[in-house]
C-alpha cells in the first residue's frame, strides 16, 4: 500500500507538537480501507446482535413451555386421557397455564401438509390431542422426568416433550453464527491494525530523513509518533464515519428484507437501543485501535534510533 | 578525564566501529570548553563525520565513555537524550533541510519542538533570518534556494534555540570562497556570543580564517592536536566570555 506523506504543510494544527512539522491527513487509501473495515463490523455486529436478540426472545417465550401429545387411536379414549392430562397439570402449583390446543387449532396448523384433518382422520390417520402448558420456572430434565412418570399412570398414551428441546438445534445453530460473527469482528479488527501497521511503517520510512532531522533537534518518541497519530485517527474518523453509513445502510436493507418475511422468529431479531449504542461505538474503537497500532508502530521503530 | 567542572564535552578511550569492519575512530580522548572555537581537520575519509555523530548524539561509541554538559551520555536514559539534543545545534553536510517547510518553517523547528509557543516564535525567527541574510526568502522552499542560501538556513536552523555547542559538517563544502568567509564570521559571530563551536573542514586555508581556533586533526581514525586544543591546562587562555543566556532577545544578535 503507498502511503502519501502524513507531514505536509497547510493542515489544521493540533496541539503541541503538531506545531513541529504541519501535516495534512494521509490522503490516498487509507480512509477507504479503514472505512470498508469499519462497514464489515458494523454489519458483522449488528448480525450477531440480530442473531442474539431472536435466540433471546425464542428462549423468553418457550421457557418453561410443555407440550403434551396423547397419541390414542381411539378418539373417545383420546379425549378422555388428554382431560385427565388437563386435569393433572391444573392441580399442579408450579403450572402457570394449561391449555388445551383445540381440535380446530390443531386441523388448521396441520392442513398444510395434511389436507382436511376431518377426511384424514376418518380415512384412518389418528390426530393427536395436544396440551400446551406454561410451567413457572425452567423445565429441568429431572422436572420433565418427573412429570412423565405420574402422567403416564393417569393418561398412558401421552408424551410429554419440553418445547426449548425441538428448538435446541436452531439454538445451536444460532449460537455458532454468533462465534462467527466475533470471530469476523476480531479478524477485521486485526487486518484494521495489520493495514495501519503497514501504513505507518510506510509512511515511517517514506519520510525517514525528516524524522531524523526531528529527532537530532531534539524532538522525542513522543513528539513524532504524535504527527503520525493525528494523521491516522483523521483518517480512520474519515474512514470510519463513510464506513458507519454504509454498515447501516446494509444493516437497514437486510432489515427490511427480514421484515419481510413475517417469521414470528425473526421478529424477535429487532435492534434495540443499546445494541444501536453498541453500533455506534465501532468507528470509536475502530479509530482508538488506528490511533494505538500507529503510536506503538512509531515508537518501536524510533526505539532502533539512539 | 581532566577537568570536567569546566568541560562541556569530554570523550575517554572512544572508540567507533560499524558493524564487525575495523574501527573508524580508535582511543579519542579530548575535552572541549565553552566558549571555544575549534576546527576538526582530516582527509576524506579520516573519520571526522563520524567523530561529528558521535558529538551530536546521533551515533553511539563501540567503547569508551562520552560525557557532554556534565553527563555521561552513554548511560544517560534514552528519554533524556532530546534535552541534551536541545543543547546542541547541528549543521549538517546536506543541510538537510525539511523539503515541504518554507525557509521561515525550517529555522523555526528547533523552537517547535521545544515547545515555543507561535507567537513568541515569530520574532525570534524573522530576526535569524535577517542575520543570516534569508528574510526576503522566507516563504520559499528549500529548492527554491541556492546552496548558499540553503547553507545559511541550515545554519540559523542550527543556532536558533542558541545552542552550547555548534557542530558543523563540512559547512562551507558548497559554497564559493566568499561565501565561506561569510559563514565562517557567522560562527564566530556566535561564539563570541560564548557557543563552543566545532566545525569540521578538509579545507586547511580556512583554518587560517580564525585566528583565534584551536585544530583537531583526525588522521585514519586517530586524534592529533597540533595547537594544544586537546591539552590541559590549555596551551594558551580560552577566552573568557559568560555563556548566553537561553533567553538573550534576538536584537543583541550582531547584523550580517
């Protein structure tokens, strides 16, 4: 990467030292690089905490639910097992609600695949009686065991399954995009620093004379890493407002297209306030990073001069 | 060491080398005083740019001990070495002027980097310039001037933070005859004003030009001293002259 001189004359003055050699911000790819950084996070950031916000409401709304089957042939006997299930988890104290999923409910969510669950039920396949409970509190393996046991002597043909175990795979899967998404973040974050650690040592040795011309008049480490510390958080200010634009404007589009989609789990995905905050603060910590590489850049290489 | 109250250099037993090649400057022993006028002679090659880097501390010795304005500067802590940097000033060979300064720029660096404030710069800078003869050139770009010129904004560079020592490289090695003789009054302009100054020249008429100088002769890396310079007591009176003080106004500085 060529880098244009970071101390040239006819830039804003800062400071002390700035005074030492005028300079004007590092022109050239710089800010483009740093901003194309920066657009990337954002967008691997606000997929994670998209990501982390629907794994948060999924697992707020399924904790503590049960599902109930009563798979019985017989349609009597069915309902007479699933009113002795209701029956059992209504006498419970650690049962928040009961319910039991009516048989027109049930028909409409299994037409899809289905057809009329009326014609099928009488052409032979058995439907099952579904009771939907709410439990106070976690379901535990050992709750769940628990449970089987006394509702298997009151009503044989029932199971009983914890809802948060049908979604454990999506969890899962959630879960590893989420490392991926902070394993992209830390990634950019690094090639960020390896781009400033370049274009600092370029930029080091492209004005080298001058450097040492500063250096035998007296000028400190500090002195000098400073010049090349104002020209590097000047740009990844630059790069970094261009790249918060574009980051959001991806962020904004793939919202809208998720949207879109009306999945009741998606929609657990929104950005809230806090993750906004969080958002915002990636140029911040993009240019502290910039400003930190290009300091500890400049310092170590001055250090090889007595 | 002899003396070191009164020195304001002093180097015992220096010797220089580059990598694993031989020494350039073997056993250097001499003590400089203020106020001194001394010329640092030799053949091309003899070793006395490097004996130069070594007085403005941009080399260090392979051995030896070096120790400027009381301190001995090879253990001195890395972060002090700019506060003694301060005290010396520095014309280089190429002058090295800074290419994107202006003139005015350039001499007011030492005084930036000391942290002047760019008011209180202002005058001290035009006033340099004025003596040196660049006021009229102040706005221009190192490319712009001639050698000469370039020459002389190297050296009110040099003694514009009103440097205890001067070194000099080589500084009338671009210039005319005439032009010589100008910096060379500018020298001793200055170290009337109480600055040790060190000039080094292969050029032997221009010893002449200072009656008053004292001569180091490097000869393949060895010191010799043909007028005493390096002797203690001194073979003859160094003047006795208080040293300036930092904050003498520009105004007493003699015109051009």
């Amino acid at each position: 990467m060529s880098t244009p001189s970071p101390i040239r004359r006819g830039a804003p003055r800062f400071g002390d030292s700035a005074r030492l050699l005028q300079q004007a911000r590092i022109a050239g790819p710089m800010p483009w690089v740093i901003a194309i950084m920066i657009a990337l996070t954002v967008m691997a950031a606000a997929a994670g905490l998209a990501l982390n916000n629907i794994a948060g409401s999924a697992r707020d709304e399924i904790a503590g639910g049960i599902t109930v089957q009563i798979v019985e042939g017989a349609p009597i006997e069915r309902d007479r097992q699933a009113e002795r299930a209701v029956s059992y988890f209504s006498n419970r104290e650690d049962v928040a609600s009961v319910r039991r999923v009516p048989d027109e409910e049930l028909s409409a969510l299994l037409a899809p695949w289905l057809g009329d669950v009326g014609a099928a039920e009488d052409d032979g396949v058995p439907i099952p009686a579904l009771v939907d409970v709410r439990l106070s509190g976690p379901v535990t393996a050992q709750r769940l065991r628990n449970m089987r046991d006394e509702l298997l002597a009151q009503a044989p043909a029932a199971r009983i399954d914890a809802q948060a175990s049908w979604l454990g795979p999506v969890f899962d899967a959630v879960r590893s995009l989420q490392f991926l998404a902070i394993g992209l973040i830390a990634l950019l974050a690094l090639t960020s620093a390896a781009a400033v650690w370049l274009a600092a040592r370029s930029a080091l040795g492209s004005n080298r004379e001058t450097i040492e011309v500063i250096h035998h008049l007296g000028g400190t480490d500090g002195q000098i890493a400073g010049i090349f510390q104002r020209s590097i958080a000047w740009d990844a200010a630059l790069g970094g407002a261009a790249g918060l634009l574009l980051g959001l404007a991806a962020v904004f589009m793939l919202g809208q297209q998720f949207a879109g989609l009306g999945s009741g789990l998606v929609a657990g995905g929104g950005l809230g306030p806090l993750d906004w905050l969080a958002i915002a603060a990636i140029p911040v910590i993009g240019i502290v990073l910039a400003v930190i590489t290009a300091r500890l850049t400049v310092i170590a290489a001055l250090r090889r001069m007595i | 060491m002899s003396d070191p109250e009164s020195s304001i250099v002093q180097f015992a037993n220096v010797g220089l080398r580059y990598g694993t090649d031989r020494e350039v400057l073997s056993d250097i022993s001499f003590t400089l005083y203020p106020g001194s006028f001394y010329f640092l002679t030799g053949a091309s090659g003899a070793g006395k740019t490097s004996m130069l880097k070594l007085l403005y501390l941009a080399q260090r010795p392979s051995r030896g001990i070096i120790s400027m304005f009381g301190e001995d500067v090879i253990t001195l802590p890395r972060n002090c070495l700019p506060g003694v940097r301060r005290r010396i000033g520095v014309v280089f060979q190429d002058f090295r002027l800074v290419p994107h300064l202006s003139t005015f720029d350039n001499v007011a660096l030492p005084l930036r980097i000391s942290g002047m404030s760019e008011e209180r710069l202002q005058k001290p800078v035009a006033d340099m310039l004025e003596w040196v003869g660049l006021d009229h050139r102040s706005e221009a770009r190192p490319e712009t001037l001639s050698g000469g010129e370039q020459q002389r904004a190297a050296i009110a560079r040099a003694v514009i933070a009103r440097p205890e020592i001067l070194v000099a490289d080589e500084p009338t090695g671009n210039v005319d005859p005439e032009m010589a003789v100008k910096l060379l009054r500018l020298f001793e302009a200055l170290n009337r004003l109480g600055t040790t100054v060190v000039v080094a020249t292969h050029d032997v008429h221009l010893l002449r030009k200072v009656p008053d100088s004292l001569i180091m002769r490097l000869d393949k890396g060895k010191l010799s001293d043909p007028t005493g310079a390096l002797r203690y007591p001194p073979k003859r009176d160094l003047p006795k002259r208080d040293l300036p003080s930092r904050d003498v106004p520009q105004r007493e500085l003699p015109r051009k």
